[in-house]
C-alpha cells in the first residue's frame, strides 16, 4: 500500500502544481487582454478624436486667415477645442494610469479566492 499512497500523492501534488499554473496564466492572460483593449481601442480612440479636432482647429484657422479675419485664442471655437483637446488628454493619462496599475497586479496566492 506505501507504492500506491505515494503514487497518489504525486499525483495530487501534480495536479495540484498544474492548476495552480493554469490559475497563472490564465490571470496573465486575462491581466494582458484588459491592456490590450484599453491601449489598442480605448487610447487609440481618444487619440483619433484629438486628430479630428486637431484638424478642425487647422480649418477653421485657414478659414479665418484666408479670409483676412484674426484669429486668436479668445475665439470661442478654438477655447471650446482646447478645452476638448484637454479633457481628451486627462482621460488618456488615467487610462495610462490604470494601464499601469493593471501592470503591477499579482496573481492571488493559491488557494485564496479570486
């Protein structure tokens, strides 16, 4: 009975380490995939908004100069993208924030709940 106990033993101690490695990869995985779509969707999407007011700005500029009106940064077109432009950059920056704080997340210790 010794050979069949230890044997069962191994086994779970086995079994043991390779769930205990697929809770692991699984959590980087996941941990990847969260900043993944937050990088790649949610930081690229805010920065395509940025270039489509960039660009509005750039027009309405042209607009103005080629049609001998000053422009200036009281206008209230160009205030109201600049502000645009800089909630789009706070928003961003948490992202990145988060993104950072997602980086340095652990797996839970086996055998804690997740």
């Amino acid at each position: 009975m010794p050979l069949i106990d230890e044997l069962k033993k191994k086994t779970e101690e086995g079994l043991k380490t390779l769930r205990e490695t697929a809770q692991d990869i699984a959590f980087n995985v996941e941990k990847q995939a969260k900043i993944g779509k937050r990088k790649l969707i949610d930081i690229a999407k805010l920065q395509r908004e940025m270039q489509k007011i960039y660009s509005e700005i750039g027009e309405y500029t042209y607009e103005e100069f080629t049609s001998n009106r000053p422009v200036t940064i009281n206008d209230a077109f160009i205030k109201e993208r600049i502000k645009s432009i800089t909630q789009l950059k706070e928003e961003i920056k948490d992202i990145e924030e988060e993104i950072n704080a997602i980086q340095h997340t652990k797996p839970p210790k086996h055998g804690e709940e997740q």
